[in-house]
C-alpha cells in the first residue's frame, strides 16, 4: 500500500522531532499533459507526473536542506539524516527558524483548479488546428513552435509547529509562433495564451494574433541611434520587473547585495510610481494563499508614490531585520529557504492612453537576452529589441534588429508617465500600469 | 537501475501496440550544491533524482512519459496511456537487448556517491572569497558556489540497445562584488568539467577569487558603452559563445528537420568566412560538455561542423537522423528523464588561428574589445542572436582606451560568421548551460580570441 504524502510528512516531521529540532516540509506534485503538432500531425504528446519531497531542518540555530524524489521510508529517512548533515555545515543563524502557529490553509479548487469537460481528443485537436490554421496563411512557411499544455501543480507546506497548508492549482496554456517569409524578409513571431480552464483558450485568437504579429514585423529594420521615450508592451515590461526583482529581496539585502538595501523610507522612483505585491487577486494565474512557510499571505505595497516602503521578507529575514515578516518565503522542494514575489502591480497612474501615447515614442514588444542581458547588482542592461516607432498611438513602422540599453534602477526616476489601466501580462502572473520611460538609450 | 525484465516488458507493450520505435532512459541523478556568502555557508541542499523516461515513436509522432516508479505495471501504465489514440497491428520486431557499458574516457575519482567533501569545497570557496576581498577594499561581498552532481543513465530500446554511463560533474564559481557607495558592479570566475573534486587540484583559489575581483573592480570603473555598427575583438574561452548562439543552435536537427533553421538547405555552401573551422566534440577527455554515450545510447564523437568556411555537418539526433537523412552524431542529450531528447551541442568551438591579438586591435579606428562575454540567445528560423559582454573595453585608433559596461551584441547567424576576419592563436574553452527543448545540458564553448569585422553594438552612452 502506498503511504499518502501527508502520512510521509508525519513520518518525515516525527523524525524531526525526535531529533530535537524543528522543521518544514515541502511537497510538489505535477502532472501535465503536453502537445505539439508538425505538418499537419501531432508530433509530441507528453504525459507526466510527478513529486518531490523537501525538507528544512534548525537545530543550533543552523538550517539544513535535502530532498527526495522516492517516498520509501528508507528514502524519507535517508533524506532527513542528510538535511541534518548539512546543517552542520551551515553558519550559526540565530534568525533561522521554523514559522509559529498551527493554522490550517487549503485552497479552493473551484477556483484555482477548476474541471472542464475538455477532452483529450479536443486537446489534440486544438494543438493541430494551431498549426493548421497558421501555416495555410499567406507566406508562412512554418509554425516551428506550438502547443498545447494542460497542467496541475499541487503544493504542501507541513511544519513541525502543526502548520499545514496546501495548494492546487490548474493552468491550462497554448502557443504558436509563425515563421513567416517574403523574399529575403522573414519573421518569427508569436502569442501565447494561459487560462485555468482549457475551454477558455481562445485559439482561433491565437492565429489571428500570431499571423498579425508576424505581418507587421516582417518589413521591420533597424533605426538609427538615439535617446527615445520607450513604452514596453505589458509583456516585457513585467519581464523588466522580474529581472530586477531582487530590488525588492531582503535576502539580497542580507547578503549585502541588494543595491536597495538601505533605502527603505527613501525615494527610489518618480512621485507616479506605486508597486504593490498582491497575491490575493484570483483573477490571475500567480494567486498564492499562502507563501512557502505556509503563512497566509496579504497585499504588501512595495512602493508608494515612489518611496520604497518595504523589502519582501520570510520568517528568518524578518527576524534578522526586526522587522514584521511580509509573508514571501520562497522555496522549492529542492532550494533552501528564499524571498519571492508572488503577483506584482503596478498601480494606475493619471495619464490616460491617449496622453500616455502622446508624440514620438518607442513601442517595444520583443527582447532578447533578457536574463544574460541584465545585472540586478548594478541595474545596468542592454537587450536586443524589436518593437514600433509611434506617434500619437498609431504604429509608423516596425523596427528591429536594434538594442535597448540603460539601468533599470536610474529608470525609475525617468519616468515619463504611468498610464491609468492595468493590463495582465499574458501568464496572468504580472498586473501592470504601463510606464512610458524617458529618453532611453537606442541603438540600430 | 531498472531489472531489464521490466525494460522488455515495457518495450514488447509498446511494439505490441504498433510503436515503431520504444525507449527507456533511466536516470539517477545525485546532487549537492554548496552555496557561500563572504565567509559563510549561507545553505547547502542535497538530493536524489530518480525517474524513468519512456519514448514512443510512431512514425514522426514522439510520444514522451514519465514517472518515478519502476514497477512493469506502472511502465506498461504509461505506455498503453501514451498510445491510447495510435494503437495499431504491430509493425516491427524488438530486439534482444545486447547489454554494453560505455567506454569510460574521463575517469573521475573524488566522486560524490564516495564523499560529498563538504569541507574541503567550502575551504575552496573561502580561500576564494579571501583572495577576491585581499584584492581591494571596494570588494564589498562575495558569493560562491560549488555544485557537484553524479548522473547514473541507463538506457533501453528496441533497436537492442542496452548500455549503461556515469557522469560526473563538478563545478565551482565565485562572484564578487564592488562597491564605491553608489554603484556596484560584478565580476565572476567559473571552473568546472566532468570529473570529481580533483579538480581542485588544478585550480588556485587565489587566482579565483582575484580574476572575480578583477573583472568587479574594471566594472565598477566602467564607462556607459558607445553603440552602433563597429568591429568588435571577442576574448577566447566563454566569447566562443557567438558560435554557440549564432550558428550551433542552427545547425541542430531540432530546428534544421523543420525547415526553421536559416542554415537547413545550406550543406556544402560556404556560410563562414574562409578563416572559419568550427567543431562540435563529445570526446574531450574531462570536458564539461563531455559524454561517453548520448542519451539515445550512442557513443559520443567529433564532429566538423564548418570546414574552411563551409558547412559540412549537422547535429542529429536518432528522430532527427530519420527526418533529415543525416548521420547521426552522438548529439541526442536531455536534462533528465523528464525530457525527450533533442540534438544538442556538446564541446563547440571554433578553432585556432594564427592573428595576433596586437594586429587586431591595431586594425580598428573605432570599436570594442569584449574580452569576456555572458549569456545569449537566438531565433534558429531568423538566425537573430544577441549576447551580453561581461567586460569590455572601448578601442579607438587602434589602442585599447578604457572599459565599458551595459554592452551587448546582436547580429545574424550568417551574417556575422561571414563577419569573423581575424582568429587568434589563444584557443581556450569555457563552462556554460544551454537551454533548448530538452532542457538544461552541460555544453562548453570556446575559441580563440577573434575579430568580428562589423556588429551591432547596443550601449548606453
């Protein structure tokens, strides 16, 4: 008989315990079901499942970690004497502990992990008629890129405090890029769409918008260099803000890295700029009950009229810090106790999109390199781009093959103007006001 | 790893239900990861990876499952789920499995199944994090890391094929930062191979730890990068990533079987200039990117992938080799068993020249010296690659002037092979992760160091 995973953490948190030392458990259960299509046949069909067990042990005041893909005893055992060899070896943190309290959280898979009626057969279907659809357009000579993935991530949080909390969450996605050429012109272009129920993507949208992408791209070139103002789609610009995120990790801050990290109280951006974590929002797909300690989580506003108010912190940097515990611990089965942000905001601003729109202006709506290209430690980047040249709002020409440089973290205070509708980014994981920066540095 | 009964009975299931091809690729994968801050162990994470692959082919159609288990039921599960919908008269015959261990070229010792050598890793790291901080007082932390992992492969197939390998995989970083109040900067030093911990008997963690202060320090003092169309000299060793993203991933038969590769239909043209001699290399005794068998089960090789400036070779992997008509390269690699495998690159580089570095910064009026560079990316069906420089310098008049930061590069794959005029004698490799559709693989790049003639620079100044 095979034990449950709530048997095994008893198991594991019992071992723990009898050890001497508290602990927390963190257990991931996935399973998806991928598809990809090729000329006109499915080409990849995946089906997966899969779990891990992670355990975090303090005792001494040191922190130890293992994990385990097997849940034999045996294995659970073997996993929690390593975390305690480990732990041996790690600094004496008077900080590390595991968080109080015995309370109990579970999801609501009504929401986060909804049934649909969707068939496998339907799945497939939609995977070929993305490849279909797009290839029978005008002068695409392929779609190299395209499927379909239905996947559910199941998440424990078990601490030795009688703390329990557990997650199941669906997302269901699809993608299709188009490779499409005329003459010596090509382009690569493409969507993606991400929802908690399959019958709610919207693939026939995923075509027209692929094809369309790849149309007014494909004529693209380069400009010339100078300072322009820039407006990032919503896609990249959440990209931008997760690059840097460690601005915001108070663990880069106690490693001594974060270059934020006296400037809590400080003005670090323009007055228009407030940035919020918030994980209750159920609309998007990075709604988080609680974080990876098992705390309930709660809107944290980062910063305010462009002061920074607070670092994301966990249990043991908010001790370290005396400072209250923003509840955004972060960590895999795998990985050891971190920081993270669940879904950012950034809030409206007072600019309308006409205005926000207004004049000459970069539309940018690729960028390439993005994590080789950025330094979090000094904010400095520089990205490949493709994106419009616009005025007032219409697009004048495409534009491509050129970079896009700058510090992110200078960036903030030339800010030009925050639009005042929120977009979601396409994964649902970002809500974002769309900023229009200030003479940004463009080459072609 | 698996009782090979299972592994036949999974595999008769498959051909049973008209698979044309059946594998199974067992891994365990055993890790520590030892994680520094200044002089202290900020965590250390260790584990076992353990699961089982199974790959269906029906014709083009790769159907790919996993799990964790190693039951018959729980494989023959798998398998019936997987060709629910191709189920079909069986086509061919599985052959008897011929059980062969891989030739072992790279014979690591101080391995981790014997001792994880805890201690001694960390003194390394903090021998480093000393020498990095000696260097100057503008060195205002430093974070090391040192990961070694042993991955145990097993795989099975109905071609007959049964073989087993140990890889072995060490590598030891430290990033130092610099600070002068008000900007911070970043330098990094990286070692690693396919072998044990004896490899901390060739490396100096002083030399470590004063190379990562070094590159920190020339940062912080950096100047906002001049940007526009310039010739720009690449550095040896990790520069050899501009081959590795502006041709390597073109030349993979993942991109080239669809016809997404700018390079598919390009097979003994010239594509390079002539000065150009590049090769993919899974044999190289101890490097990185190293394997003793794919993770299809073939032995590894060499292969010449640009000769003189013309292509004559792919990547191909076993569904690639059947799509394209290409030989097969001993390419096929995957992360673990939770991917499919694709063709991948292994030790690519391009090969030494005979230009001097002095000649080819004297050639230049006004450009950029990238003597080392980070991470890149590219679109294989455009052939749009970019690339960041880590360190780089501003060259006018044929001197270098002084360093600049915030650079990256971007071209096209044929343009900027075309580009390359100039290639040194100072042939280097370098450590790097590639990410492509099966995942994350160990790859090594390298090259002399060279001169790409003309190449969009993106600066800030």
């Amino acid at each position: 008989m095979v034990a449950t995973v709530e048997a095994n953490a008893e198991r594991v948190l019992d071992k723990v315990l009898a050890a001497g030392a508290l602990g927390d458990l963190v257990v991931q259960e996935e399973s998806s079901l991928s598809l990809k299509a090729h000329d006109g046949e499915l080409e990849e069909h995946k089906v997966t499942s899969t779990r891990v067990y992670g355990v975090r042990v303090v005792k001494d005041d040191r922190a130890g970690i293992a994990y385990s893909e097997a849940a034999d005893p045996a294995a659970l055992d073997s996993m929690v004497e390593q975390a305690f060899v480990n732990a041996t070896f790690s600094r004496v943190d008077p900080a590390e502990s595991v968080a109080t309290g015995d309370t109990i959280l579970v999801t609501d898979d009504a929401s986060l992990c909804p049934d649909d009626p969707t068939t496998v057969e339907a799945k497939i279907a939609a995977a070929l008629y993305l490849e279909r659809e797009l290839t029978a357009r005008d002068k695409v000579r392929n779609v190299p890129y395209n499927g379909v993935q239905d996947a559910t991530v199941e998440r424990h949080v078990f601490a030795t405090t009688g703390r329990t909390a557990h997650s199941r969450d669906r997302v269901c996605s699809a993608f299709a890029y188009a490779l499409l050429s005329d003459g010596d012109k090509d382009a690569l272009e493409g969507v993606q769409s991400h929802t908690r129920r399959f019958d709610e993507i919207d693939t026939a949208w995923i075509v027209d918008e692929t094809y369309q992408r790849c149309v007014a791209m494909l004529h693209g070139e380069a400009l010339s260099s100078k300072h322009y103002d820039v407006l990032f789609d919503v896609e990249h610009q959440a990209d931008l803000f997760a690059v840097f995120h460690d601005m915001f990790s108070a663990k880069s801050a106690r490693d001594g890295i974060n270059p934020l990290r006296d400037k809590v109280g400080e003005r670090i951006a323009v007055d228009a700029l407030t940035v919020r974590d918030a994980p209750l929002n159920a609309d998007g797909l990075g709604y988080a009950l609680f974080d990876d300690e098992g705390l309930p989580t709660t809107t944290t506003t980062l910063v305010d009229g462009g002061v920074l108010r607070t670092l994301v912190h966990n249990s043991a940097t908010a001790t370290h810090f005396d400072v209250p515990n923003t509840r955004h611990a972060n960590r895999s089965p795998r990985g050891p106790l971190g920081v993270g942000l669940h879904q950012l905001e950034v809030a409206p601003g007072n600019v309308d999109e006409t205005a926000l729109t207004s004049g000459e202006y970069l539309e940018i709506v690729d960028l390439a390199g993005l994590h080789s290209g950025g330094n979090p430690v000094s904010g400095d980047f520089s990205y490949g781009a493709a994106g419009f040249l616009c005025r007032d709002g219409e697009r004048t020409r495409p534009v491509r093959n050129i970079t896009v440089a700058g510090n992110f973290y200078g960036m903030l205070n030339k800010i030009d103007a925050i639009g005042d509708t929120q977009h979601w980014n396409p994964e649902r994981s970002a809500l974002m006001a769309r900023i229009r920066f200030a003479d940004v540095a463009i080459s072609g | 790893m698996l009782d090979t009964r299972v592994a036949q009975s999974t595999i008769d299931h498959a051909i049973a239900l008209g698979a044309d091809f059946a594998e199974v690729f067992v891994e365990r994968n055993q890790v520590n990861n030892i994680a520094t801050v200044s002089n202290q162990v900020r965590d250390i994470a260790s584990g076992i990876d353990f699961g089982v692959g199974v790959r269906l082919a029906y014709g083009a159609k790769v159907l790919y499952g996993y799990t964790n288990r190693t039951d018959a039921e729980e494989l023959r599960r798998i398998v019936s789920e997987l060709a629910a919908k191709d189920r079909r008269d069986p086509a061919v015959s599985a052959q008897a499995f011929d059980f062969r261990t891989a030739a072992d070229i790279h014979g690591a010792q101080r391995t981790l199944s014997k001792d994880s050598e805890v201690r001694d890793k960390v003194d390394y790291l903090f021998a480093a994090d000393r020498a990095a901080r000696a260097a100057s007082n503008l060195i205002s932390q430093t974070q090391g890391a040192c990961g070694q992992r042993e991955q145990a492969v097993e795989v099975f197939n109905s071609d007959g094929v049964h073989i087993r390998d140990t890889r072995h995989y060490i590598r030891a970083r430290l990033q130092a930062v610099a600070s002068n109040g008000s900007d911070q900067a970043t330098g990094m030093q990286t070692d690693g191979g396919l072998l044990g911990w004896e490899i901390v008997e060739t490396l100096d963690p002083k030399a470590c730890g004063a190379e990562a202060a070094r590159q920190a320090l020339v940062n912080l003092s950096a100047k906002p990068c001049p940007s526009g169309r310039m010739p720009v000299v690449i550095g040896n060793g990790f520069g050899g990533v501009i081959f590795h993203e502006a041709c390597g991933h073109l030349l993979e038969t993942t991109s080239v079987a669809k016809k997404a590769s700018v390079f598919h239909d390009k097979q003994g043209q010239m594509i390079a200039n002539p000065v150009v001699n590049a090769v993919d290399d899974g044999t190289l005794e101890r490097e990185w990117g190293s394997i003793n068998i794919d993770d299809e089960g073939m032995p590894t090789e060499r292969t010449q992938l640009i000769k003189d400036g013309k292509l004559v070779s792919f990547l191909a992997d076993r569904l690639g080799a059947e799509q394209t008509g290409l030989p097969r390269t001993g390419s096929g690699r995957r992360q673990s068993y939770r991917f499919a495998p694709a063709s991948r690159m292994r030790n690519t580089f391009i090969e030494p020249g005979t230009a001097s570095f002095d000649d080819m910064i004297a050639s230049i009026d006004r450009g950029v010296y990238a003597s080392h560079m980070g991470g890149g990316s590219v679109q294989p069906g455009t052939g749009e690659f970019n690339f960041a420089v880590t360190e780089g310098y501003y060259v006018e008049d044929g001197k270098i002037r002084h360093p600049v930061k915030a650079a990256t590069l971007i071209s096209t794959g044929p343009d900027v092979l075309k580009q390359i005029s100039m290639v040194g004698s100072d042939f280097a490799l370098a450590t790097g992760m590639c990410g492509s559709v099966s995942g994350m693989v160990p790859t090594t790049v390298g090259q002399a160091t060279l001169k790409v003639d003309d190449i969009l620079v993106g600066g800030n100044a």
